[in-house]
C-alpha cells in the first residue's frame, strides 16, 4: 500500500493483494490500519480499478466519481 496524508485527509495511492492471497480480510485490514495511523483523518479517498470496485463498496467506501474513458473512478469514506 502507498498513501500520504494531508490536514485531514488520507489519500491511497496503491493497494494491491495477489490474487492468491485475497478473500482473507489483508486488504481491509491494511484500509483499517492505515486510518488508525492518522486518527485526526476525516475521510480516505482512492481511486480505483473496476475490478476493485465492489471490495471498496464493502468496506465503506463511496463512489463520488465514475470511471471515464481517460480516468479510473474516484471513492470516499468518511472515518470517524
């Protein structure tokens, strides 16, 4: 996972769990640790891959922006 923090905001720039390894709760574990980190963070965004879409919809997250041709489709969850 690459992220970085800004005021109140965490922004997740990759997450990424082999196909081997998933269905075994890493990648929510990984979303749940990294805003533990930041307590003052008010909301994480992302943006996504379509084949990731229904994971972050399970976890939380809001799609605020649909995929276009030219770029992947945005997320928000409000932590907190």
């Amino acid at each position: 996972m690459t992220a970085c923090f800004d005021g109140d905001k965490i922004t997740v720039e990759d997450l990424f769990v082999k196909k081997r390894m998933r269905k075994r709760g890493i990648g929510r574990m990984a979303i749940e640790a990294l805003a533990s980190e930041f307590p003052i963070a008010r909301i994480m965004e992302l943006e996504s891959l379509g084949s990731a879409e229904d994971f972050y919809r399970r976890i939380g997250f809001k799609c605020i922006a649909p995929a276009t041709d030219e770029c992947l489709s945005l997320w928000r969850k409000k932590l907190n």
